[in-house]
C-alpha cells in the first residue's frame, strides 16, 4: 500500500458491513475482534476510518459516557488498530491515526500485532498476546507443561463447559467488584448471549471439591482460533492450579486440530507464569493514547 490513501470517516449506519467483514476476512491481520458482529455486542455503536472501497479498514468503538459518545475501548477488545488486504506500513498506519476525528479529545487504542509499534506523535506502550498451537494430543501438551507437578497438588477441581450466563456474570462481579463498570458488564451479557445463541462461544468452569465455583474463562472459537477472552480465578485458591486445569480441558476438547490458543492475560502475573510454562508464546502489540498536552508536554 504505497499509494496515497482516500481516507473517510464512515458513521455506522453508512458502513457496508458485508464488505467490512470481507476485508477483515482476507486481511493477514484479521482478528475475531473486528468483526460486525463483534463490535456490535461490545460497543454501544462503533464509526470507522475506510479506504479505497474497504481496502483498509481501522473501526473506532464508541461507548457512551455522561449521555454523550466517546470513542473508548472496553477490556473485552484486545486488538484493533488498521485491518487491510495488503501489508500496512507505519506510514499507512500512521495515516490512519491522524485521520481520527479532532473531537475526539482523549482515547486509547490497542492495535494488532502486524500494526507497527514504531508510532510518530502518540504516546503508545506496549501489550501482549499469548498463543500457543493445539496441534499436538492432550497428553503431550499436558507433558510438555509439566502440567501433572501443579494438578496433582492440594483440592480437587473439576471443569464444567457451559455455565449459565447468570452465574458467569455473578462471578465476574464477584471478582471484579466495583472496579468492572456496568457498560462492560452489559457489554458482556450481549457478546456472551449473541456467541452462545450462535453456538461459537462456551463457558468453561472450575469448581471446588465442594461444588463452589472458583475459576472461569470464556471462548470463542472462530476461524482457526480459539480465544480466550477472560480467564480468572478466585485469590483464595491455588489459582496457578485453576488456570492449569482449565488448559488441560482446552487440550482434550480441541486436541490433534490445527487451530492456535490465544489469551490475553492482562497483566495477570499468575496466569503469565502458567502460560509461559504451557510453551505459549508472547507477541507484542501496540496500544495508542492521545492525551490532552500540559506545557507542549504529553
């Protein structure tokens, strides 16, 4: 894409999305998070920045602040950033940025893994995504992460799929408490049910030798990967053996198939450390934020 790019601004209800899902369908860089449907469930409405007949493509979610709509990102979107039929540059994508609308006065932006953490004029850290193939058979997975030294120890956890969304949404809250705001809280019910409802998306549970809930993720599997959108475990638990447990029922249920795990952790260092130990592999992306500047200072 080195040509000079025709970049306009789209609100919602302009936007083709059987040519914007196309797009993310045959970008490199296509990811479950920017797809139609996707930002539907997540946003409270969502504009995007479009190039050359939907050659290249970066959509801005847009949630809802003091009645008012400000493009902001929720937890559950790990990558965003330009989706394009052709490579994309750091000058493409910095194009892109510049393009977002000055009324915009603060957001954060995640991009994706083949967007260019070389940035000109935003301040921008870097985040991680962990994946790992699933190709091999659970017990090889199993062996390799010397799952058995950290199973084997303490309580009985047993993993159910298909846990009802009210208790899925009790434990979030449970863990969660006040710092989860209630447009993420809604955000979730609507990505779960629409997920669930179309048979792509599971609950998976940990519970405790006395039937109490104490460990959960979300999945989604969709175009050769399955995501793990959220995974947490209760702070009164071994939560390293939790998040080991649920790996181990990943293993079996999609053993020998060429698909590739990917979680985001969060910054939870407890389910990086068993991660790392599953072999998964970590690939930096950038997260973009344009913040107010304080003498010419960001």
């Amino acid at each position: 894409m080195s040509k000079q790019l025709n970049i306009s601004y789209v609100v919602n209800e302009k936007i083709d999305f059987r040519k914007w899902d196309s797009c993310i369908n045959k970008s490199a860089n296509g990811t479950l998070y920017a797809y139609s449907w996707f930002l539907d469930s997540t946003c409270d409405g969502w504009d995007a920045l479009i190039s050359d007949h939907y050659e290249a493509v970066m959509p801005l979610p847009l949630n809802k602040r003091n009645g008012k709509l400000r493009l902001s990102v929720l937890s559950l979107i790990t990558q965003l950033g330009v989706f394009s039929t052709k490579p994309v540059s750091k000058a493409v994508l910095n194009e892109f940025l510049n393009k977002i609308p000055g009324k915009y006065k603060r957001w954060e932006m995640p991009l994706n893994v083949l967007n260019s953490r070389d940035i000109d004029g935003f301040y921008h850290y870097d985040a991680y995504v962990y994946s790992k193939d699933l190709i091999y058979a659970a017990a090889v997975q199993e062996k390799m992460a010397n799952a058995s030294l950290l199973t084997s120890r303490g309580d009985d956890m047993t993993v159910s799929r298909g846990v009802q969304l009210a208790v899925i949404i009790n434990f979030v809250l449970r863990m969660y408490g006040r710092k989860i705001k209630q447009t993420e809280i809604l955000a979730l019910r609507r990505l779960l049910s629409f997920s669930s409802r179309f048979g792509f998306g599971n609950a998976y549970g940990v519970y405790s030798s006395t039937n109490n809930i104490i460990g959960l993720t979300y999945a989604i599997r969709f175009h050769h990967r399955v995501y793990m959108l959220f995974s947490l475990a209760d702070n009164t638990v071994d939560r390293k053996k939790v998040f080991q447990v649920i790996l181990n029922r990943f293993y079996k249920d999609f053993e020998k198939q060429d698909l590739v795990l990917e979680c985001s952790a969060r910054g939870d260092e407890e389910l990086i450390e068993v991660l790392n130990a599953n072999g998964f592999s970590s690939t930096p992306y950038a997260v973009v934020k344009k913040r107010r500047k304080i003498l010419g200072l960001w």
